[in-house]
C-alpha cells in the first residue's frame, strides 16, 4: 500500500488487498477477506457507507431510506447478519398481505404466481378481465415457443398469456425489483428458475407448475417500494435464527436494513481493516515484481490504487463500483470488459417516506400496494412501513410511516422534480387509492440516481465477456449489483465469490510460499 503498509505487509506475511467501494458488496468483501487472513483497507468515494442501504428517522420514527427488506429464502444476507452480530435483531415482516391497485381498486395480489406469471387463468381471475384471463387460458393450445440463449419475460410472457397479465402483475413486480420495463428485462437474469423450466416444458403453465413443485415459487417483495431487494431470483432455503420464522421467506432487521452496513463496517474495523471515506479512485496501475526483498511476492506484478492524496500498493484488488466507474478503472487494464460495462445502463428512483398521526389516517391493511404503469399513476408501489414492520410502529407508535417510491427506466424527469411536488403527486395516488387526505406531520425524499442497473436479454452473456477479460488481470476481482442480480443476497454472494477469488490466487499463494507459514512466532 503505501510505503509503510508495504513495510508492514513484508513483517506480517499478509497479502494487502484493497476493496474499492463501500456498499453492501464491497464492505462484505472486506470482511470476507478479513476471515482468510487478508490485510484490507476499504476506500469508499462519498461520506458514507451501505450505498443503497441508509437507515434514518421521520419525525422520530425510525425507517429504511433506502432498501428496506431481505430475500431470506437465500442464505448470503441473512447469514452475513448473523455473523456481524446481529441475529437477534432480524425480523420477520408482521404482514405480507400486499394488494395491485387496478383499475381503481385495491385487488389482494394473487396467490400461485412465478414472478407474476400464473400457472393458468384462476389464479389471477381477480386481477385480470375475462378476456384477459381466457386468454392466459390459450397458453396450453399454442405450439412450444423456443427461447433460445435468452429472451425478454415480458414479450415472452405476452406470447403465451396475452399482454393484460404482463401489463397488470408482471410489469409492476419486475418493476419493484428492477425499476425497468418487463417487456426488455431478461428472463434468464431475472427469473433463472423459470427460464430454465420454459427450455425443458411445452407450455409456460407447465413450466410455472415445476418451479413452484421444486420450491422456488417466492415473488419479490410486493410493496418493496421498488427498492431492488429480491431481484436475484428464489433459492433454498437457509436456516434462520430464531429470530425469525421457520420457512421466512423476506426479512428486516430493527433499526433498519441500513444497520446492516454499519454492523459490517464494525466487524471491519474491529478484524484490523481499515475503511476511508471521501477517497475516489482516479487510477488502477501494475507495477513490477519488488525483486528478492518482496518474499512471497517475488515474480508478481502488484496493483496501485491511486486517489487524490494517496498510492495504495497492494497484492490484489476488488472493484466493488457501479458499472461506470468500475469501467473506467478497467479501461486500461481490460478495454473489452470495460466496454461491455460501460454499456450497462442504469434507472433512477426516488423514495418519499411520509409520516402521518394515526388518528388522522383511514383503515390501511396490509403491507401496501403495486402499481401498473399502464394506468398512468405516477407512484409504483407504496409500503405501509408502520403496518409491515413492527421496530417502526414500536419506535414510534403514535405516527403512521408509509413510503411511495416513483421513477422507472426512462423517467429521470419524475425524479427530479421538486421534493414537494413528488410529496404532492404522492398524496394524490394515495388518495385515490386508499381514501388518505391527511397531511404528513412529516416527509423526507431520498433520490437514488443511478441506482438499479438494467438487466436486458443478454445481461448474463455480457457478465461472461466481462469475467471472461478480466480473469486475464492476476489479483482482481469485481462484485456488485451489475453482475448477477440487485438483491441484497445477490450482492453479498457477488463479495463473496470476489473475495474466494482473491483468497485462493493470493492469499494461499502466500501461505504456501511463505517458509514461516503456520510456525508460531
């Protein structure tokens, strides 16, 4: 690292390894690489840490400003906040009963869907028209549809169920998860399960049918507003702490989701890792081999991360940046893969998190609603935080905290309008759609610009060209939500392969090449 930390890497016999990035991925990755014995230091480039996980307050209420909720049917989040310390504080949601705001009403949202497609006509009769649901029906008179390497689940869907079924659940579930357009979203990348199913059956109710038979039929978080939780797709369940449920399918944590980066941050900090904020990276280099003085590392090339006050010198690095930034550190290193990710394009999206006096409020059930884009509402989904999560009730238990979220692919105009006027466009979807005409005692807006990248037909075929280019850079690894998917879990897996990566190349290298390896000082 620098010429001091260079000196301590040769006295401890420990790789240094810098981790570019302090979101969920990059702070998992440090604390990974921590376990297998890596010296780390962690420079993020803004003044916080946990990127799109942030933890405040309203009025006094405490609440998720950021992703709110964990796929808990995959292991890697779950597990990483058990190991940070805080089991006891995951919680299962008190409600799961979300609703579709259709046509001008609340309609419970169907049972028996894989990501918004059904099995077959009844299972979204209440949502869908007669039309709509005879023509789901027709999926089992037409001739198999080949897919292919890839294909859009929306214009596949519509294929097969008709349109109606697209536009009314699985637009505003793919929505919620990816803030893109279902008609373009890779089913591959979005939906593995399913897609691998339509390759093996004739029909998409057959193939639903096998994924809920083989336990894999879990929806995104219903009235996530949009925040990108669960997007990385259902897996087996792990073992949960007792904390939660047997069998929970999503999970929060008191105090927030965004604790989840600070407690990682902690366990950092406490392993001896070191964590920068307001450090840009401006450059990566390669320098030569240090000659016979560098001990394990003689022969190999090493990395320098070069910020605005400081070269970092170190054995390995992990790129846990947005696509963006990521590409132009890559640029001179692996020009391939920083093209490929210079393509990827990202949505923006704005959280309003509104709290009302209870008294002043009608009956809300539920956890909150999804919204078409096709009837023209400007919000996507709204969360009845203060109904769905008992730490915030608990926090606050005089006050009603609800969240909208508005923006999609295409519309950074809606994002950036003025906070009152998102404030306002909220009230009025909101009134329409559950009678509320109060006014909040309090608002907050949270812009995340830039922040959910878009996974179209091919996204999993450019991640391999990606990998594939920079396997040739010894001693870097990427991880993050522009790879395999933008849940939580998702990420987390993503840092921990990084940091797999890192630890076998580098970190066994040195322990196998290092004489007093495994001696007792």
């Amino acid at each position: 690292m620098s010429p001091t930390n260079a000196n301590a890497r040769q006295a401890t016999g420990r790789p240094e390894v810098v981790v570019v990035g302090g979101g969920i991925s990059g702070l998992a990755a440090a604390h990974r690489l921590l376990t297998a014995g890596a010296r780390v230091t962690l420079l993020e480039s803004g003044g916080r840490l946990g990127g799109k996980l942030l933890a405040g307050e309203i009025a006094g209420a405490p609440v998720d400003l950021g992703a709110e909720s964990l796929l808990a049917r995959r292991p890697e989040a779950v597990a990483l906040a058990v190991r940070v310390g805080l089991a006891d504080r995951l919680q299962a949601p008190a409600t799961a009963s979300a609703s579709v705001w259709s046509r001008g009403a609340l309609v419970p949202m169907p049972k028996g869907h894989v990501m918004g497609v059904p099995a077959d006509g009844r299972a979204v009769a209440d949502l869908l028209s007669a039309e709509g649901v005879a023509r789901v029906g027709r999926d089992r008179e037409l001739p198999r549809t080949e897919v292919g390497d890839d294909v859009a689940i929306g214009a596949y869907v519509a294929e097969r169920m008709g349109h109606e079924v697209v536009d009314r659940l699985v637009e505003p579930l793919l929505g919620g998860v990816y803030a893109g357009d279902a008609y373009t979203i890779s089913m591959k990348a979005a939906v593995p399960k399913l897609f691998d199913a339509v390759r093996e059956h004739a029909t998409l109710g057959d193939a639903v049918r096998a994924v809920q038979r083989a336990g894999a039929a879990t929806p995104p978080d219903a009235a996530g507003g949009g925040t990108g939780i669960a997007a990385s797709g259902p897996a087996d369940a792990p073992d949960v702490p007792g904390s939660l449920p047997p069998g929970a399918v999503f999970a929060g944590i008191r105090g927030g989701v965004g604790t989840l980066p600070l407690a990682v941050a902690d366990a950092v900090r406490a392993a001896g890792g070191e964590i920068l904020t307001r450090t840009p990276v401006t450059a990566l280099r390669r320098t030569a081999p240090a000659g016979a003085d560098a001990g394990a590392d003689q022969g190999r090339d090493r990395w320098q991360v070069v910020t605005p006050d400081r070269t970092f010198t170190a054995d390995a690095v992990v790129l846990a940046t947005p696509a963006g930034p990521t590409a132009r550190l890559l640029a001179d290193h692996a020009p391939a893969a920083a093209a490929e990710l210079d393509a990827v394009e990202y949505a923006s999206m704005a959280l309003i998190t509104l709290a009302f006096r209870r008294t002043d409020l009608p009956e809300l059930t539920g956890s909150g609603f999804l919204v078409p884009p096709v009837d023209g509402h400007t919000i996507k989904a709204s969360t009845f935080a203060g109904q769905k999560w008992r730490w915030v009730t608990d926090g606050a238990p005089d006050l009603f905290v609800l969240r909208t979220s508005v923006g999609r692919y295409g519309e950074e105009d809606q994002v950036h309008r003025d906070d009152a006027d998102l404030v306002d466009v909220s009230l009025k979807d909101l009134g329409a759609a559950v009678g509320l005409a109060a006014r909040p005692v309090a608002s907050s807006v949270t812009r995340w610009t830039g922040g959910l990248p878009q996974y179209p037909v091919g996204h999993l075929a450019r991640v391999e060209r990606v990998r594939a280019a920079v396997a040739g850079l010894p001693g870097l690894a990427l991880a993050g939500a522009a790879y395999e998917g933008v849940g939580i879990p998702a990420c987390v897996a993503s840092a921990e392969r990084a940091a797999d990566e890192i630890a076998e190349e580098i970190i066994a290298t040195s322990k196998t090449t290092d004489p007093g390896a495994g001696h007792c000082p």
